[in-house]
C-alpha cells in the first residue's frame, strides 16, 4: 500500500515512478479523492463543533424560560446531528474510494532497478558453475529412465486432473531429503528460524501480503472462506501484521517447508509437460521483517542464502536482477535465480528474493519502535524462496543422469538418503 502523504508531497514523482512500471499517471485521480475526503473530514469537524456548542446553549435557553430560543436550538442540534451522519458516511466513502485505488497499485521501484518491459531485459548480475558437458543427448526430467517409474503423472491424472504428480519410491525420497537439507542449511548456518506454519489463512493474510484482491484469481478458495496459500510468504509475513516490535528485536529471520497452491491462471500451454509447473508444489520458504535501513542489505543476504542452497547440491545457475517490467506486485527489488536444466538447455527460475520496503506492512499496520524512541514506524519486510522443493528435483534429476538412465546424486544429501548417492536404471536408490 502507499502512503498517501508521499504522494500529497511529490505526486510527479509518484507519477514518474509507476511509469517505469508501465502505469499512466494516478495521482492527479488519487488526490482529487483525497481532497474529497479530507473536506468531508473537516465539514464533519465543523459540524461537531457546532453541535457541541449547541448542546450548551440548550441548557442555558431553557434556564432562561427562553422556549423560542430553547426549540431552535433543538431543532439546530438535531440538524447537525443528521449533518455529521451524512458527513462521516461521505467521508468513509472517501476513504474506501481511496484505499480501492491505492491496493490496486503495484510497489514503486528503487531507483537501481533496470528499466524494461518484460523478462527479456533483466539484467544477469553473476553466475556460478558450469553446466556439465554431456557425452550424450541430455533429457527433461520425466524422461529419464530412473525417474519414469517414480513420477506418475497418469495416476495424479486420475486423481486430481492436469498439473499434478505422484511421487513414488526413490524419487519421493529425494524430494523429502531436498526440503530437509534445506530446512537444516537455513537454520544451522543462515541463522533463520524455522516455522511450521499453516496453509488455510483467513482474507486479512492474503490482503496484507498483497494476494488480495487483485490476484484473487490466482488463488484458491475453500467453501467457507479459508485461502489456500501461494507461498508460507503469506503466514511469515503476516506475524507482524497488526504489531509494534521494538527494534532490538530486528531482524525476523524465518523459514517454512509448506504445500503451496497456486491456480496458475493466466499460464494455459505453459510448462504443462512435466512437473516444472503445478497447482500444488513444495517451497522453502525465507522471510525477513528488518528495520528499513537494513532491508537492501538483509536482500543481498537472502540471495546469498539460496544460492548456497545450489552450490551444496552442485547445481549451476545464474542470478538476475529483474527489470521494472518484469517485477511482482509488492516488490521493490528483485533477484530471481536460475538453475540450468540440460533437458531443456536453459536456465529457469528456481528461486525468487524480493525486497517490498514497508509496502506490505502498510497493508498489515506492522510497526515497530525505533531504539532511539519516537513515534512507531513502518516495517519493512523481504521473502524469498530457499527454494522451491519441485523444481529443485528436476534441477537435480537432470543435472546428475547418466547414459544409462541412472541419476547420480549430490553428495551433500547422502546423510539424507540413508547413504545411498545413485538411482538406478530401474529407479531404486542405492
């Protein structure tokens, strides 16, 4: 959300922003609603005040015998009463006229942030690794011999429609061994706490991390009113919603292992063979609440979070910075890292760290007290994928395969796999 008193301040900037995210011009429309508003909140004001020394004077004509005076100062009493309703109704009007327009409008960028329309003009700011050279003609995931038996797209068919995978055998286990190698990175060496978090939220959740309500679509709904969550972003995040934390407190470190649920609307013909793209998939997930000073720095340190994650598993990737175009809703800045896929002979995102300043916080009243005293300020917070579990398996499946349909697998989760580091042809573990 954003505060209209920056936009009061400087509205060709404000302007100028939304701009480089492709947006026409907004504040002119914004501040003629709030001018509407505040003059409603003024009239209302006024017409207390007049009522209030109205009231008074009641008293006064009727201990003076003055019944001509007494009734017309009833009768204005009651006036202003009806006035003040009519009033604060205009201006709660107002200020839901203003709230609809300002929770439709996606976060500003920082000025660092490289101008563009679409994916093609992110910025790549570093790679690690180098992707393996094959003496044979490498294949997308699915297509592996090991993994064939283990990924059963048909029965998920079966069950649950387009979009969906049942994990078996060795195959299942690595994708468990994956999020748990995760988790213990992230606490033991990142310093983040880990959360087992809920993935039914009520509507505030969703408003205030920014899914609700311009992406309610993207979402989906229970019967009776529970979200189910895109991302654990939702829970972690909003653990602050509604607080003032004092400052010795900061950072929030967090991170969650959840199911994620996710519509995938607007995405028909993409991904669809395979399990690159799903409905239901597993995330890590990473949150920080910081103080605002910190919040570019705390950035850099999630992004080297998950691209630890990639280099223990031995996985090459790139991160990139994303062009004003390219950007989530809520996001400031963003890297996105991506993993190369040989069955594919392309990079792919496998991770996305994003700065929101207090955008979200504003939406969920997250506050905290600064050390030096004063009045309570703004949040801000960060969340980013530490990573996503699904695509991470690909990454690994087809990074490790052998000509003989075998994978081999990273060293790094042998203490997860029981010992074992190879799938065979015929998809057992060993």
């Amino acid at each position: 959300m954003h505060d209209i008193r920056t936009i009061r301040e400087n509205p060709a900037a404000f302007d100028a922003a939304l701009s480089r995210r492709g947006l026409a011009p907004q504040a002119e429309a914004i501040l003629s609603v709030d001018q509407a508003r505040r003059a409603a909140i003024a009239q209302v004001e006024a017409a207390k005040a007049a009522q209030n020394a109205a009231s008074k004077e009641v008293g006064a004509a009727k201990a003076r015998g003055d019944d001509v005076e007494f009734e017309r100062l009833r009768a204005l009493v009651a006036e202003k009463k009806a006035e003040i309703a009519r009033l604060e109704e205009e201006a709660r009007a107002g200020d839901a006229q203003l709230t609809a327009i300002l929770e439709e409008l996606p976060n500003t960028p920082l000025a660092e942030v490289p101008d563009g329309a679409d994916e093609n003009d992110n910025v790549e700011i570093r790679r690690w690794g180098e992707p393996r050279a094959f003496d044979f003609a490498p294949v997308e995931h699915y297509a592996i011999r090991g993994v064939a038996s283990g990924m059963d797209f048909e029965a998920a068919a079966k069950l649950s429609g387009a979009r969906f995978v049942v994990l078996r055998g060795a195959v299942a286990r690595l994708h468990r061994a994956l999020a748990q190698f995760m988790i213990d990175l992230h606490v033991e060496e990142h310093g983040l706490t880990e959360v087992n978090s809920p993935v039914l939220v009520r509507d505030e959740a969703m408003y205030g991390t920014g899914q609700l309500p311009k992406f309610a679509e993207d979402s989906y709904q229970t019967t009776n009113g529970w979200w189910l969550i895109p991302t654990s972003e939702v829970t972690l995040t909003n653990f602050a919603a509604g607080e003032i934390l004092e400052a010795a407190r900061l950072p929030l470190r967090f991170c969650s292992h959840t199911l994620c649920f996710r519509s995938e609307a607007g995405s028909a013909g993409k991904d669809t063979t395979g399990m690159l793209r799903q409905h239901q998939f597993e995330k890590v997930e990473m949150v920080s609440v910081t103080r605002p000073d910190d919040s570019l720095a705390e950035h850099d340190r999630m992004t080297r979070c998950a691209e630890t994650v990639l280099e223990r598993l031995e996985l090459p990737y790139r991160t990139i910075v994303l062009c004003t175009g390219d950007m989530g809703f809520g996001a400031q800045k963003t890297h996105d890292i991506e993993v190369w896929l040989p069955g594919q002979g392309r990079y792919r995102e496998i991770s996305s760290v994003s700065t929101c300043g207090d955008f979200q916080a504003r939406r969920m009243t997250a506050r905290f007290r600064p050390a030096a005293g004063g009045k309570p300020e703004f949040l801000h917070t960060l969340n980013g994928s530490g990573v996503a579990v699904g695509r991470c398996l690909i990454a690994v499946l087809e990074n490790g395969q052998r000509a003989d349909g075998g994978v081999d697998l990273p060293a790094v989760l042998r203490p997860y796999l029981g010992g074992r580091s190879r799938i065979t042809p015929e998809g057992m573990l060993i």
